[in-house]
C-alpha cells in the first residue's frame, strides 16, 4: 500500500464516494475508515475510449467485496479488475449487501458503463411474467445488448472488459457504522446515556433532563446558564475536526468545508489564497442549505416525472402486448394451435425489450429516491456540517443528472401482433424492429416465394450508370486512361440527406469493435455508403484475429446467413465489398442484378459490378476461396494467396491489365490480407 495514494478524508473526492455508500447501504451516518486512489490508465482510458462509442453509456457505480473474488488485491490494485474469459462478471447495482457478521471490510469501487440492458427472462413466457430466468447465461444472450441483467435485486452480468474502471479500494468498520439506523441519537455528557435534550452554552455541554436539573437548578451560580433545545443549537455544538477544542463557527462556500477560528488564525484557512475565502456564519450556510433543497429539487422532481411516466408508459404497452396476445392466440387456436409457440416467443421478445427498458427506469427511480430521502433525512436529523456536505455530494449527482440523457427509451412501435393469411406470427407496424439478420429478401432483393414476412428491410441501389466524379492521377504511366469512381463521402453525404428528410436518424455506431475501420467518422461514412433504406445494426460475424485465418471456417459462419460486407487489409490500405447477396461455396456464379460492390476506403472509391468482360461475374464462393467478379477480387489459400485485377466485373474505367488497374484496390496484384472482417446486418430489437 506504500505506492498507493489514500485519500485525505476531507477530500470531496471521499465524500462523495461515501455519500454514494451511504445510498447504497440505506445508512445516512456511515463512515469510510480509509480509501485509496487505485486508478488504473490504461483501464481508464480503454474505459473512457468504450464510453465515447456507446449510443446511452449507462453509468453506475458499483462496489465488490474484495473477499468475494477470485483475483488476488495485490493484482487488483496493480491492473484494476478483470473480467473472466467465459461468463463475464456478475455485478450488483444501485446497492451493497454485507455480511453482517464481519467486523470490517474491504470493497473495489469500480464505474461500469452498462449500456443498453437485456433482462435473463424466458421468451417463451407470459408477456406479463417478469420473472427472471435462471442458470447460466449464454454469452449470444447477449445479442446486441452491452449487459445482462438476472435479477429484481439489481444483479447484472457485464461481459466486455472495456466496460468497467476501479477506482478505489474503501476499508469500512461493520457494526453500528453500517447499521440501517437512521435515528439521530444525541449523549448526555454528564451521565453518557443517550437522552440529552438541552444544550448549555455557557457549560458547551449536551445535558439529559434529569442531570440538568441535577448540575443547574440547584446551584446559585449554575442556575443562570442558558439552556436551549438541541435541535435550536446544532450549528454551536459541533468541535473543529482539526481542533477538537474549538467549535465550528464559519462555512467556506468556495472549499465546502466548515472553518473555526483557530483554522482562520493558523489552520488551513490563515495562508495563501485561502486566507481571502470568504466565510460566513455556519448557522447561514446552513439555513441557506435547507432553502436551497427547494429549488434544486425541481431538477430532481422533472427526472422523477419522466422515470414515472416512462414506466407507466412501459407497464400500459405490456399491458396491451399480453391483451393483444391473448387475442392472437384466441385467432391462432382457431387456425391450428401449433402457431402459438411462434407467437409467443415473439411477443416474449418484444416484452423482455420493454422491460428491460422498464427495470432500469424503475432502478433509476429508486436511485433518484434514495439521494431525496437522504437529503430530508440530513435536513431533519443531521447537524449543519453533515447535512452540508450531504447536500454538496447532492448537488453534484444533480447536476450529472440534468441532462436526462441516460434515461433509456422505449422502443418506437405499437407492440401489435396480427394473423395474416399463413399460419406464422407477424408484427402489424413495418417499423418495428426484428433481431434477425438482414436477408436479400428482407433487403429488398428478388425474393424466393414467401408471402410469410410482414415487414422488408428495403434496398436502394447504388447507380452503376451514374457519371464517375472523381479520378485519380498517381497510378498513371503516359498513356494510361484516368482512374474515374464515385467518392463514398458523397454517396454518403446524400444518404444523410435523405434520412435526414424522413426525419430519420443514426442511434448506434456502427462497425463499433472492428480493429480495421477504427475512426468513428469513417465507421459511420461507410454504413452511410451501404443501400438499404432502413438502418440495420452491424454485428461482426468473422475475423480473422478472433477466429484464425482459415477459408472454409469462414463459410461455414457466414454462408446462408443474408447480406453481409468484408473489410480487408494489406499493404497499408483498407478496402473491401458489399455482398448483398448470401454467400454459399458451390462455386457455381451469383448475385448477377444485385447490389454488390467493391470500395477502397484508402482512395474513397466506389467500385460497381459493370466491368469490361462480355460475360459479367458478381460473386463466386467455393471451400477455399471467395471471388468478386473473375478475379477482380479474390480472397483464397487462408488469405494467403488473394489477388485483384480490376476491370474484369468491376470498374473504375481504366484499361483492362493496366498498373491502375492490378494497384489500385490493393497496392499489388497479388497480395496476402493483414486482416479481414466480416460484418452481418440485423435489424434492432
């Protein structure tokens, strides 16, 4: 502990940690004995870096028992804690169970960012069942969610390591100091029982009935001391913490502390700047501290009324979810009773979205309810000092929360089921969300027959006879045509118009944990450049860093499973295709009319299936290769042996065998991939 820096109990940074402990613990006189500043930069940084990216961060603050985990202090201490490999980390949130039989403890105040939540619940269930499911959570559970959460009692399973910081190691006593009780207890200082009433001033004393009868009335010169109730005199009866014999007199606003005036003669408030703080009568403060809590809770008063109206809201919507359902099943039951398992586990889906949402506005209504009765709890009962830095700790989670920017919201839909003319379940508004991949039928494409979908994930496609605007002049030799392609910004930039016009907008980061397309503008220039007319989520199917670099494990996790896009490296540059077909390795030629495309974010190019070659390939999949075209792209012996000569299917108007034409894509004909991605596309749920 020599090398780690413990904080000075004075500090706001302790007391508002353990203002945060005494909400949690429901115990408003808790005391933390000792805390140090165990911040990690690295975790820090990686945590901030994970923060920015996330669409609500969520954050909380939570605290572990260092007695409960499986990694050892000395390591916490050194790198933070970390998260196991399988099963992520199970945390509790908005509150802290101790064992009461200890005499003291040791807890890791850590921050975790939770993101959007996903409740364990079981789909198949009563859309009105809250119920949490139990046994082990599967890590796919998940989805497109950032945590789990398994409990009404504030359990949640976070499984991302980016998504935690520890801060603080807090040593605590047990006992009275962590009891729930929140009576203000004051002792007689002449008997010591815990009855005192009065308050002496000439005497400084606090004095029980019976011993201020016994110490004043029968004494001439004793009788004349004034006696005031202690609850008029709190503000007189409280000793400096720096100098026990002198009473606290003054309040500095600037530092937020109390001040007596030994600490204005010689103490902490005699040298430098703060020698000219201005100080006022601690009584003032205190009484301007009490009239304040009526202004400042108007911030907390509008918080209290969205978080209630959100959740009535949420419990209206799964009130008319389980009615509509019960509806569906009656029209399912007289169609085949076969179709209500589909049903349900639709609607179980969109329940467990919606009270999701609805835990985490109920635990956010909690929490804003703890800090309110606190605070009145430290107006009624705790003397100025107490009640000051209460409200000082109060003011700053205050104004954290006047944003409102972390309250989740609702999913946009009517939350209707409907029966149509086939025996499935299907959802009656066309923008409601579906967590199932974006398929060429969903995305607008020639469909297979299927009348079985209610809703399309449509695709708008990408001009190929579109006059070229850019060109690019470094691969030239004298005579060698000009390099002409579309910039992807500009593709971009008028999709962003026109989702703009429809009032619609981007709520996630897409291509979030990709370690190739690392620039969060040119993550979201690349969505913007893709054609469809809704806004699936991006979800990483393959990489060849997670899942090794072989070819045949790649089909076998992405073929028949919709549209998907490839991201690749090498040779310093960054390129790849949009495959707006679903890939299958029977080496038999695909996609042909579709919207597949080749891009180079390097050049910013957009590459379109329209070569020179009288028979036009789209897209070729065998066991060890993936092909664009007839060889204007190939990936194949385990991304070893790949190479790309453009102008056979694909075009940027150069001669056909031409240096542009082999250098442009990849810097070289023939090429091994540094690195390779694959992304998926599902529509939110």
């Amino acid at each position: 502990m020599a090398n780690i820096p413990q904080l000075s109990p004075y500090s706001n940074e302790f007391g508002l940690v353990q203002y945060i402990m005494q909400n949690q613990l429901n115990t408003p006189k808790f005391k933390i004995s000792e805390m140090y500043d165990i911040g990690e930069a690295k975790q820090i940084n990686e945590f901030n870096s994970y923060v920015e990216k996330l669409p609500v961060a969520n954050i909380v603050d939570i605290f572990l028992n260092v007695k409960e985990l499986s990694q050892p202090l000395a390591d916490i201490m050194h790198r933070g804690i970390k998260l196991r490999q399988k099963g992520g980390l199970k945390i509790r949130v908005g509150s802290i169970k101790l064992d009461e039989t200890a005499k003291s403890y040791q807890y890791i105040h850590c921050i975790v960012a939770l993101g959007n939540v996903i409740n364990f619940q079981r789909e198949d269930c009563e859309t009105s069942d809250e119920t949490y499911a139990t046994g082990e959570v599967p890590e796919s559970y998940l989805g497109t969610n950032h945590s789990v959460r398994i409990s009404a009692d504030g359990e949640y399973i976070i499984y991302n390591q980016s998504q935690i910081k520890s801060v603080h190691l807090v040593r605590f006593l047990g006992g009275d100091n962590a009891a729930s009780d929140k009576k203000e207890v004051h002792y007689c200082s002449n008997c010591g029982k815990p009855n005192a009433t009065l308050w002496c001033e000439q005497d400084q004393v606090k004095l029980c009935t019976k011993c201020d009868a016994e110490l004043h009335n029968g004494n001439k010169l004793l009788m004349n001391h004034k006696r005031r109730p202690i609850s008029e005199a709190t503000a007189e009866t409280i000793p400096c913490p720096h100098h026990p014999s002198s009473m606290l007199q003054y309040y500095c606003e600037k530092c937020h502390m109390p001040v007596c005036m030994e600490c204005k003669i010689s103490g902490n408030h005699s040298k430098g700047e703060f020698q000219n703080h201005k100080l006022i009568p601690l009584t003032k403060a205190y009484n301007d501290g009490l009239n304040s809590i009526k202004k400042l809770s108007a911030i907390l008063n509008g918080r209290i009324s969205k978080l209630k109206g959100d959740l009535q809201t949420a419990t209206t919507r799964l009130n008319t979810l389980n009615e509509n359902t019960r509806a569906v099943e009656a029209e399912i039951n007289r169609l085949a009773q076969e179709a209500i398992t589909q049903l349900r586990l639709l609607s179980g889906r969109k329940a467990t979205t919606i009270k999701s949402v609805k835990a985490e506005l109920q635990r956010k209504l909690d929490e804003v309810e703890k800090y309110e009765e606190n605070i009145q709890f430290h107006k009624t009962n705790s003397d100025p000092v107490t009640f000051l830095n209460a409200l000082t700790h109060r003011n700053e989670i205050i104004d954290e929360l006047k944003a409102g920017t972390d309250i989740p919201s609702l999913p946009r839909s009517n939350d209707q089921f409907a029966v149509y003319g086939k025996l499935e379940v299907s959802k009656l508004d066309v923008d409601d969300e579906s967590d199932s991949a974006v398929s060429e039928t969903d995305a607008g494409m020639e469909p297979e027959p299927d009348n079985s979908a209610t809703m399309s994930r449509e695709v708008t496609q990408n001009s190929q006879d579109e006059e070229p605007e850019e060109f690019d002049e470094r691969y030239l030799k004298p005579q060698e045509k000009k390099a002409h392609f579309t910039k992807l910004a500009k593709i971009a930039s008028r999709k962003e118009q026109k989702y703009s016009s429809k009032g619609m907008k981007l709520n996630f980061q897409p291509f979030f944990e990709s370690k190739l397309v690392v620039d969060a503008e040119m993550q979201r220039r690349l969505y913007m450049c893709l054609p469809f007319k809704e806004m699936p989520e991006t979800h990483m199917m393959f990489a060849t860093y997670r899942d090794g670099r072989s070819i045949p494990k790649l089909h076998k996790m992405i073929d028949n499973k919709g549209i998907t896009i490839i991201v690749a490296s090498a040779n310093d540059r960054l390129f790849g295709a949009f495959c707006a077909t679903k890939w299958n390795s029977d080496g038999t030629p695909f996609g042909k009319g579709s919207s597949t495309f080749i891009f180079s974010l390097t050049e910013d190019a957009f590459i379109p299936n329209h070569g020179q070659a009288e028979e036009q390939i789209c897209m070729v999949g065998e066991r060890d290769k993936l092909e664009f075209g007839n060889g204007d792209l190939v990936f194949a012996g385990n991304f070893d042996e790949c190479h790309s000569e453009l102008e056979n299917s694909y075009t940027i108007g150069v001669a056909y065998g031409s240096d542009t034409a082999m250098n442009f894509l990849t810097g070289a004909k023939d090429f091994a991939v540094d690195d390779l991605e694959v992304w998926g596309f599902f529509a939110p749920e």
